[in-house]
C-alpha cells in the first residue's frame, strides 16, 4: 500500500491547537462505511458536486491522483451509485488514495479487494446515467464539514477529518 498509517483519533490529538474538522457519523441517519482495501487513507482533496450522474467522477478518477482523494458530493442519493469496480480500478491505475462519496457505490465485493480508500453511505446495485452534469473544485458541505480542493482528508474506520493542512506524510 502507498500510503502511511495513521489514526485519525491521533491525528487529532497531535493537533490540538489547528482548526480540524470532524465529519459528524450521521447526518439524517446515513452513515458512511468503508468499502475499499485501504482502511486508512488520505490525501490533498479534489471535490465534485453531481447528482446520480458520475459522469465527473469517471473523467477525474481517469487523470492522475497521485496523493489525491477524490470527495464527491452525490446529495446522498440512494437510488443510484456514483462509482463501480471499473471506475474504481481506474483510479487504482491512476495512483488515487480514495474516494469518499456522500452516496452510494456498486460492486461492492470487487472493490473490497481494490488498493483503494473508498467511504460511502450505502451500496446499490443501479448504476448512475451518464449526462455529463456535475460541478468540479466547488465548496462542498455535508456531515457538518466544509470541503474544499487543495484541503487535507483523512479517513479510517474511526471517522473521517478534514484540515487545511497536510498532516502526515502520504
């Protein structure tokens, strides 16, 4: 795996005195989980805002991500997934750390065995339509925390933070 370890309860413990954000774990009773092989991941964010359309989200898992995590903003959309196992593997291919998608995935058991970060509200079988709708490096804000591209994320199995700063080498 490419990235370092790290515990996000730590990462807020060494840094009492800067401004981190911690992802409430659940907004309207969603709740995020983790669905990649990498359970802790992060890196500088890149953000996109789209609604049951992943249209974006394939074009910007397809570009280089080499310490990036990809946010994406999918109005917590249950009705559709904003990322499969082919999408996923791009990113692998592409050097993402992960994805975190205030949505759902698809093909869950493949991407379970992907070298990938992945957090998301549930999983669905229905793929999105592609119509190439969706918002790239805008301000996102969901689960209490504001998201921004060139940000810092960190997510593990005890939540998900956000700083304007690196923290930890990646």
């Amino acid at each position: 795996m490419a990235t370092t370890a790290f515990v996000t309860c730590d990462l807020l413990d060494d840094h009492p005195d800067l401004k981190i954000q911690v992802l409430i774990p659940s907004m309207d009773g969603k709740f995020f989980s983790s669905y990649g092989a990498r359970k802790s991941f992060g890196g500088q964010i890149v953000t996109v805002k789209c609604f049951e359309d992943n249209s974006r989200v394939k074009e910007l898992l397809a570009t280089d991500g080499t310490g990036k995590v990809l946010v994406v903003d999918g109005g917590a959309s249950m009705r559709c997934a904003l990322m499969g196992d082919m999408i996923a593997e791009s990113a692998v291919k592409n050097h993402w750390n992960g994805v975190v998608i205030y949505g759902c995935v698809r093909d869950v058991d493949a991407i379970a065995e992907l070298d990938l970060g992945v957090h998301a509200l549930a999983s669905i079988p229905q793929k999105s339509h592609r119509k190439g709708i969706g918002e790239v490096d805008v301000t996102l804000y969901f689960g209490g925390v504001t998201f921004n591209s060139g940000n810092y994320i960190y997510a593990d199995n005890n939540g998900i933070v956000v700083a304007q700063e690196k923290l930890v080498d990646l």
